[in-house]
C-alpha cells in the first residue's frame, strides 16, 4: 500500500455511508441494474452475496487491496480496503455516490447525513484491553476505576465525539475496538482478530440538491486527513503501536 496512513498499521481503510430517511427499493431488477452499473465501472467487484438484511457487490478479498459495497434496508456503505493512494479510495466512493441516486430514486429530501471513516487494524497477540490500558489510562486518574491487581480487565474500548460547527452537523468521532474477550473474559476467542482504530466524520442533512454530496465528501475528506494526522496517528495510534510492539 502506498499511503502514509497504511504504512503504520496492518490494514488501512476507508470507509463510506449515506444514510437514508426513507427505505431503500428492493426490487430485483433495480439492485442487479446498479450492481451491474458499478461492476461495469470496477471490474473486479464480480463476487455479490446476499444475507436476511444486506446486498454485498466486493471484489476478491485474496488480495490485500479490494473494494466493497453494501445496501442495506436505509443506507449505502462502500469501503476501500489498503488502497493505493487516498484519491484512488475517494474516486472510489465518489463514483459510488454519483450513480445510487438515479438507480436507487434517492432525492436530496431523502439524505439523512453522509459519514467517512478511517480505518486503522493493528495485529496485537496480547489482550487488547490490557495493552488499550496501559498505553491510553494507566497514568490518567480513570486507571482508578479498574485499579490493575484487583481483578482481570475486560474492557476498555474509548470512544469520543465532538461538534466541528456551531450548529453540531458536522460531527467527528474516535473510537478504540478491541477483541480479545469472551462472556468470560478469555482472550482466546478472538486471537487472530485485529485491534482497531477508527476515526468517523459525519455531515448531517437537509441538503438543497443532490450535487452536494461530492462537496460534503471532499469536505469531510480533508477534515478526516487533518484529524487523522494531527490527533489521533499521535495521540491513539502511536501510543497503543508502542505498547503493542514493546510487548507491555
């Protein structure tokens, strides 16, 4: 992968979503015609699935780079996996974008608020919550809630949001998700899964015309980039690397 942000973790991504007031249609013609639209525009997304409540249209996920997208009952979601550049992930989403509409009769009244999220997965053998504590809490006067000695940890995910605008519509999120726990608090389970950092931008609506959305994207892009690089890469992720590859 060539991005900066993929060269400090094992699986970079990004990820998209228009969330809907209204339901998707769920006609067979209308979802084949749209899949059909972006398999013809991104010839390796050729693998569709469909589960009880989603329509999946991904390319092969043998290879370390590869694109998906997803309609489910109010919104559409796209991800681009470990890719080459930022702008190819933006094209990406963006062609996405600039077909739904019309296949999918989605008007401007209709968008509820579009969100991009950053995706960082870091491999980590040890537990998760144990080294999110030792590398986020454990000089911080929250380490006094789980006091280390006096029981095992089982979680510690923390997540934290904050308005960019006076109105509160454009809204940005840091999230921690570990996986390393049972009911019962073994690790085992989940020692092959990934810990994960996420950054989430989201604009909500009303929105006066459709072609609104690639300015909010790019919008909530260059955000994204900024928050990415000057918060969270310094303050989240080379924290939690340093403990991950020191062994604590």
């Amino acid at each position: 992968m060539a991005t900066s942000f993929g060269a400090l973790c094992n699986d970079f991504y990004i990820n998209s979503k228009l969330a809907l007031k209204m339901d998707l249609p769920g006609e067979r013609d209308t979802i084949l015609h749209l899949c059909d639209r972006v398999s013809k525009s991104h010839p390796a997304m050729t693998n569709f699935h469909r589960y009880d409540s989603e329509i999946v249209l991904e390319s092969t996920r043998k290879e370390a780079e590869y694109n998906w997208m997803s309609l489910r009952r109010t919104s559409v979601r796209t991800g681009h996996v470990n890719p080459e550049s930022m702008n190819a992930a933006y094209r990406f989403h963006k062609s996405v974008l600039e077909v739904v509409p019309a296949y999918l009769s989605i008007s401007s009244l209709d968008v509820d608020y579009l969100e991009l999220l950053f995706g960082f997965d870091l491999e980590c053998k040890n537990n998760h919550d144990e080294v999110v504590f030792d590398a986020l809490v454990a000089e911080s006067p929250l380490a006094h809630l789980l006091r280390p000695g006096e029981g095992r940890i089982l979680d510690v995910q923390p997540m934290f949001g904050l308005a960019l605008d006076e109105k509160g519509t454009t809204q940005a999120y840091f999230e921690v998700k570990t996986r390393t726990r049972s009911r019962r608090g073994s690790a085992s389970r989940y020692a092959d899964e990934p810990l994960s950092l996420f950054l989430t931008l989201r604009k909500y609506g009303p929105i006066q015309k459709l072609e609104q959305i690639h300015e909010i994207f790019d919008d909530l892009a260059n955000h994204c980039e900024t928050l990415a690089s000057e918060r969270l890469v310094p303050h989240l992720l080379t924290p939690i690397t340093r403990h991950i590859t020191s062994g604590a």
